[in-house]
C-alpha cells in the first residue's frame, strides 16, 4: 500500500461487508494481578471466541515521519459495532495509528503509510479510493473540541450541505443533535454561535457534526481529554448508546475510560530499551477489555494497566 494523492475521485464502492470469526489470542492462563483489582471494568458481552464482524483489517502497518517509523508492524482486526479502545503511553503511535483509519496522515505532507489496511473488504489505500468520501464514512472527533465559528445549527448542516444530502435539513440537524445527546440543550438556541457553548457541548456538537454525514465508524483521539468529569460521562454514555449503530475507535490515556467503554482494547507500547533516536511504537497486545484489564497476556500490557509504567 502507498499513500495516493487527494486528486483520486473515485468514491468508495457501497456494498463492503465481510464477515470474519474471531478468537482471542490464546496467551498463558495467568491469575489477575494484584494491581489490577482497583479498576472497575463493565461486564459486556465481548467474550473469547464470540464472532465478530471485521469493519478493518490491518496488516503490517507502518507509519514512517520524513522517513523515521513512528509506529511499526500493526496487525490488528477492528469490529463492527465494538467500542475499541487504543492505549499506550505517549509517543508509542495510537494517534497516528488511529489517522491511517481514515487516510487523514494524507494530510500530513512528512507521514507516509506502508502496510495494508482494508476497510469492508477494500483496500482503503487504493488507487481508486477517494479520500474525502473515505472521511465522510469514517469521521474524527478530536482532543479539543473545535466547531467552526458558526451558529450550531450551520455547524450540522455544513457537511451534509456540502455532501449535496437530500431531505429535510431541519430534520437533519434535530437528528444528528438528538443522537449526539445534546438537542434537549440547545433546541432553543440553534441560531446562536456554537463558541457560546461549554466545552463538553462543544464536543457533543464535533460528535453530532460528525453523525449528521451518516458516516459508518467514528475515530476518537482523546475526545474527553479537555473536559470535566461530567461532560466526559456524558460522552462516555454517548458512545454506549451509539456503538449499536456506528463502530468507535477511541484513542485514550484515561484507562479508566478504556475499562468503563470498550469492547475491545488495543495496548501499544515503545521499546525504551532500542534508545530514543530508534524509538518505535508496537502493538503488544489486543484482547477483550476486560482479558486486557483482569488477566492479561503480555507482562509489558500488565505493568502498565497497573500503573508500573507509561
Ligand atoms: P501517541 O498518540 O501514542 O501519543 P503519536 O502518534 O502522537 O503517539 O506519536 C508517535 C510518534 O510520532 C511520536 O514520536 C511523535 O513525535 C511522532 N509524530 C506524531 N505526529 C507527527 C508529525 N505530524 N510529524 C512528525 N512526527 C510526528
């Protein structure tokens, strides 16, 4: 796979499910660390050996800037309809990682992108793939909420404008607003500039932003980093409620959030020990969160979900 330019027009192809049987990765049976008692993991239906339906697949991943590797060798499967949660201490590529999901390193003129990445069944780096219609079925919300200075309902009805959306835009945007858990707030106020609005409004809007162009999955980097506690459950809830409709990708160093709303966790780390000009990001291990969090496999994944390191 290589990087193609932003010139590709071709948009993607509709019909792309796969469907693929998933186990766990079969790891050394271990008792449940001492250290791992203090964080409460929701029971969820992500059990060893349920079959899951694979939105990405991802094979040899790398992501190089100006030609150093960033993050390397990712073989992961993501699923349909999961919360998956990224973690890692910082540096070790999840926000990267997270950016090849939705061709978004493109803009990144220094990233190029090696590996396979295939979304529904295609090749989401072929030449025929056009990366903004990529972008519109696999949406971003990031760390610091950032609408445009507009009002909120010209913040909705902007991409669905844009995409040429038929339908009834006021019902578009009452939409959008009432699955991002936010029209209760704002129904009175929808002609007043989204800056008024609280920082974890203003991240519900970027998520109703988001939804209002239909897209399949939502990529999250760090989206509740810059709020309060309650604004962050408030997310957190949002998210639960979605996933029956929309795949998440959830970038956090929260790992109490990881523990609280995901299906599915994705540890990476960065080999310390290869020196700071050969630092490199890798995923450890990917299992059922509450496997990741109770009994996990890799030592490294165990020392710091129990907070020895990172
Ligand atoms: P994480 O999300 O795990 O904190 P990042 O993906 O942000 O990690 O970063 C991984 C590595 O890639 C870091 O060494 C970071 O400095 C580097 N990096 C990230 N973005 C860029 C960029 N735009 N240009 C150059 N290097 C980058």
């Amino acid at each position: 796979m290589s990087r193609s330019g932003e010139g590709d027009d071709n948009s993607m192809p509709e019909d792309l499910t796969q469907t693929e049987p998933e186990t766990t990765t079969n790891g050394p049976s271990r008792d449940t660390p001492a250290g791992l008692a203090h964080l409460e993991v929701a029971s969820r239906d992500a059990t060893v050996g349920t079959p899951r339906t694979h939105i990405f697949e991802a094979s040899n991943v790398e992501v190089a800037y100006g030609g150093k590797p960033a993050v390397t060798d990712v073989n992961i499967g993501l699923a349909e309809h999961e919360i998956t949660a990224l973690i890692g201490p910082s540096g070790c590529g999840k926000s990267t990682f997270l950016r090849c999901l939705n061709r978004m390193n493109d803009l990144i003129p220094a990233a190029s992108v090696t590996g396979s990445i295939v979304y529904h069944g295609h090749d989401l780096y072929a030449k025929n793939i056009d990366p903004v219609s990529v972008r519109k079925r696999i949406g971003m919300v990031f760390q610091k909420p950032n609408p445009f200075p507009k009002s909120i309902y010209e913040n909705i009805a902007f991409g669905p404008r844009v995409m040429g959306m038929k339908g009834n835009m006021d019902e578009i945007v009452e939409s959008a607003l009432q699955r991002a858990a936010l029209w209760d707030e704002v129904k009175d106020r929808l002609k007043t500039n989204a800056f008024g609005m609280s920082g974890g409004q203003q991240q519900r809007l970027c998520i109703a932003r988001a939804l209002a162009t239909s897209p399949d999955v939502l990529l999250m980097d760090e989206p509740c980093s810059a709020l309060d506690p309650i604004s962050t459950g408030k997310i957190e809830e949002l998210m639960v409620e979605i996933k029956q409709e929309y795949s998440i990708v959830i970038v956090t160093h929260n790992m109490q959030q990881a523990a609280r709303v995901s299906d599915w966790t994705a540890f990476f780390t960065v080999d310390l020990s290869a020196g700071e000009a050969n630092r490199v990001g890798r995923l450890v291990e990917y299992n059922p969160t509450e496997k990741i969090f109770t009994t996990p496999d890799d030592e490294r994944t165990e020392q710091y979900v129990t907070g020895k390191f990172g």
